[in-house]
C-alpha cells in the first residue's frame, strides 16, 4: 500500500521565491520518485513589515501571496500582528532574553511555534492516517533529495533529524529546522506551544535548549540524517552561518 505523507509547512515564508525551486526538486517531486503520496499543509502569517535583529534583517515589501507558490492542499493565514496580541509574548518573559535581542529572538522564537502547533491542528483535523509527518521550513534551500532510509529510522517514538546544524550545548544535540514524525510522535513535536507559558517561568525560552528537554520528557528519541539546506534571509542572501554548506556536506 502507497505510504502518506504530511508535507508541513509553517513559520513565514520570507524568502519563497529563492527557495522554491530545492522544494519542488528535493521534497515534492522526490517524493513522488521515492513512490509516497503526499498533502501540502501551510501555517504562515500575513505581515505587514518584517524585522529580526538577531539576523539584522528588516523589509516593509513584503509578499503576502508568495505561499501561493506551494499550492498548498489545506492552509491558514493568520494575521501577525493580531497574533502576537492574542498570544501576549510579555507575559513569556520572566527570564532574561537568551540572544540578548530585547525579547525579538524570543517573541520569533513564540511565533514560530505557534504557527507549528497551529500546522498541527490542522493535519489532525484532516483525518487522514499519515504514516509520517514531516515538519519543514519554507524559508530554506534544500541542497539533499529526501531518501527511504529517512522514513524508514522513524519508527515508534523515534524521529528523524539533521545532523548538521546542531546546537551543541543541548543533550542530545539538537536540530530544530526539520523533522520527520509519525502518529505517535508528531503531535508531541508540533504541539510544544501549549507548555511554553510555563516553561517560561522557569527558564529562559531558548529554543533548541527549551525544545530538547521536552522532548525527552516525552520520551522522544532522535535518528540523525545527513540531509542539509541553508537558511536563506528575506533579500536572497545566505545566512551566515550557512554560507559553507555544500550538497556534499555530511555533518555541516
């Protein structure tokens, strides 16, 4: 029986139409080579300016219809601003802010996974019994096509990530940019929103920090892979932490 696969998008697009064609090549039609079918899912928001200190990126001319480019089969746009209302990211700041970017990196940081769960909810409501869930930026090149041996290290609690990019100080090093899941695991993965209120009481809300703990609190294990992209910044631009990443790259 021909497996099914969640393609889950969520967070902003920013730079989709830099991005697009490693997405269509090494995710999409990949895919369809490798003999799975799949479903587009997409989280984003409407936004009427974008700023990042942390990156030092800020634009005004923004594309709002640029997530038209995955032709997504189920979405939802959310307006930002009324999001960030909604969500009140003040009240996540008792500690101190771990990138020392007056609280940007973490509203961001809030953000993002909010639009994760919100991308959650809705392959839950489709009802459709996906063997795996894979949970993906649309901001990023994709320099390595989607392999068997990907899916097939996803089994029980267990789930795939990169291997490069890791952030070392987390145990087990941890990859926060792509994952691949399945019944078991993918709403434990997707729905870390829930518990960030008070997480944040406890400790700063540093991401890959935060995300690891809870994952392991809920028993999840990692599978490393060496599948590598580059984040690409709203202008085209590489970001520079990534600028060294090759399709030969094993571990980034």
């Amino acid at each position: 029986m021909q497996k099914k696969v969640a393609i889950g998008f969520y967070g902003i697009t920013r730079s989709l139409k830099f991005t697009r064609d490693s997405i269509y090549k090494n995710i999409f039609t990949r895919l369809r080579e490798l003999g799975y079918d799949y479903k587009i899912f997409l989280h984003t928001y409407e936004l009427n300016n974008y700023k990042n200190i942390r990156t030092k990126e800020s634009s005004t001319n923004i594309d709002n219809e640029e997530y038209k480019m995955l032709n997504p089969d189920y979405f939802l746009i959310e307006n930002q601003d009324l999001v960030i209302k909604s969500i009140n990211p003040e009240k996540y700041r008792t500690h101190k802010d771990p990138w020392n970017t007056n609280y940007n990196s973490v509203d961001n940081f809030l953000l993002g996974q909010y639009s994760k769960m919100k991308l959650t909810n809705m392959i839950e409501q489709s009802q459709i019994n996906f063997d795996y869930i894979m949970f993906l930026r649309p901001d990023v090149e994709y320099l390595h096509p989607l392999e068997y041996a990907y899916f097939n290290k996803v089994v029980e609690k267990k789930i795939s990530i990169p291997k490069f990019g890791t952030y070392k100080p987390s145990r087990p090093h941890f990859n926060d940019r792509f994952a691949i899941t399945n019944q078991e695991t993918y709403k434990i993965y997707g729905k870390v929103f829930h518990e960030l209120f008070e997480i944040s009481k406890k400790e700063p809300l540093h991401s890959e920090t935060v995300l690891t703990k809870y994952l392991t609190r809920n028993d999840i294990k990692y599978k490393y892979i060496f599948f590598v992209f580059k984040r690409i910044r709203i202008d085209g631009s590489v970001d520079p932490h990534d600028r060294k990443l090759r399709t030969t790259s094993r571990l980034g």
